[in-house]
C-alpha cells in the first residue's frame, strides 16, 4: 500500500518531468495558419458565423452552473459553501470564454486570442484545484492550489502574448497549463480513489468529450468537407467542449444523489 506522501511524490514527478520536458524543448511561437478556420461564411453581418455563435453553449452551461451553485441548489450540492468556490470560477470561467472566444473568433488573431486563452486557463486550473481539494487535500485544494493555480494559468498567457510581441513566441508554459493538468488528473483519479464531488467515471466522461472536441478542431476542414459545408470541426469543438462542461455540472448533481 502507498502512503499518500508516496502518491504525491509521483505527482511530483510527473510535474517535474513535464517542466524537463519543455525545458529541452524549443521554443513554440503560435502558428500564423492556426487563425485560418474552415468555415469563414458571414451571416446576419457576423464574420465567421459558425465558430462565433457555436459559443453560445458556453454561455448555456456557465450561466446554469453559476445560477445552480450561486442559487437555492447550494446548500443542496455541497457539505460545506467552501466547497463550492472552485466550481464557482471554473464556471464564471466558462461564462467568460463564451465572450472571449466569439470575440477572437469574430476577428481571428494573436491579440483577440490572448482573450479566448485566458478564461480557459481559469477554468482548467480551477478545475484542477476541485480534484484536488476533493481527493487529496481539502484545505490546500481550496485556499492554496485555486490562488496559485489561477497565477500560474494567467501568467502562462501572458507570457505567450508577451513573447509574441517580442518576435519570439513561446507557448510552452501555456501547453503545460492546459495538458498537465489533464494528466495529473488522471493520475490523482488512480492514485486517490476517495472522494466527495468529483466521480471519477464523470470525470472520464468530461476528459473524453475534451478530447474528443480537441480532434474536432484538429480535423476542421475535413468536417466541414464531410457535413456538405453545413458545419465545420471548429464548431463543433465548440459544442463538445460546451458539452464536457455540463458533464461536470451533472457530476456535482449525480454526485449528491450518491452520498443521500
């Protein structure tokens, strides 16, 4: 039997090994093409229509979750009203990005990125610190990994955004930000299977459709080709990412039910 001092040292190493990583490798400046999407028709005098309106989900999702956690159903979700802070920013995250990334996606370019970027790291690292404070450590989840974890997640966009305007473009702190958190997850999921809130086959089902929306965008123009133009890859990342986020609202609900 491990002690948990064991498990997270792996944890440790994981992260330690991530940053070698990216220490040896150079440099990532963001791809110029990245901004050239599949599906570019205006409608209703919207640029891009179906990549900036296919954000609506977000809204959708981030303001249920707000108006369940922040509404009467709180007391009903949680043990503690503590407990509900780091579902509370991982949503008005979410809320945040249905603005940022129809405001990229309306004039697609490093600087309306940088607005897209940066609610997604509040959210992922948001969620991070949850599984944290709910199977490892409660206390240094809720009021040591959130603060920390949102500088780090802000920070990293900054630092690509910054490195960009200097000619030198860097997005490896921001690609640690968004898939090592993912990794460790999976990780904490094994190594501590005790938990309050977070179920850990609700989890996969949440990771598996954010996998699932990253070979949508991957696949853009193909998607696009193989719905007849009615729908690109990108919009859809967009709705299978929204979808992943109502997972993990259902998560909390389905969660309650088990522990009455």
């Amino acid at each position: 039997m491990l002690t948990d001092q064991k498990k997270i040292a792996f944890i440790w190493v994981l992260f330690v090994v991530t940053l070698t990583a990216a220490y040896f490798i150079s440099p990532i400046p963001q791809d110029p093409s990245y901004h050239n999407f599949a599906d570019l028709r205006p409608r209703f005098n919207i640029p891009n229509f179906g990549d900036v309106v296919s954000n609506i989900g977000f809204l959708i999702v981030g303001l249920m979750g707000l108006s369940m956690i922040l509404g009467k159903r709180r007391q009903e979700l949680f043990d503690r009203t503590s407990d509900a802070i780091p579902y509370i920013i991982v949503f008005f995250g979410v809320t945040l990005v249905a603005i940022g990334s129809s405001y990229y996606h309306w004039s697609p370019s490093n600087e309306t990125l940088l607005w897209d970027r940066l609610p997604m790291t509040v959210a992922f690292m948001s969620l991070f610190a949850a599984v944290i404070a709910d199977r490892i450590n409660r206390r240094a989840g809720l009021y040591v990994m959130i603060p920390v974890f949102l500088v780090i997640g802000v920070l990293s966009v900054f630092y690509w955004n910054i490195t960009e305007l200097a000619g030198q473009g860097d997005l490896r702190p921001y690609a640690i930000v968004q898939f090592f958190p993912i990794a460790a997850i999976l990780l904490i999921l094994w190594l501590f299977p005790d938990h309050r809130y977070t179920d850990t086959r609700s989890l996969l089902l949440v990771l598996a459709c954010y996998a699932g929306a990253k070979l949508l965008e991957a696949f853009d123009q193909e998607i696009l080709g193989l719905f007849s133009s009615i729908v690109s890859g990108h919009s859809l990342k967009h709705i299978a990412s929204a979808l992943a986020v109502y997972l993990l609202l259902r998560m909390l609900v389905v969660a309650k039910k088990a522990s009455a």
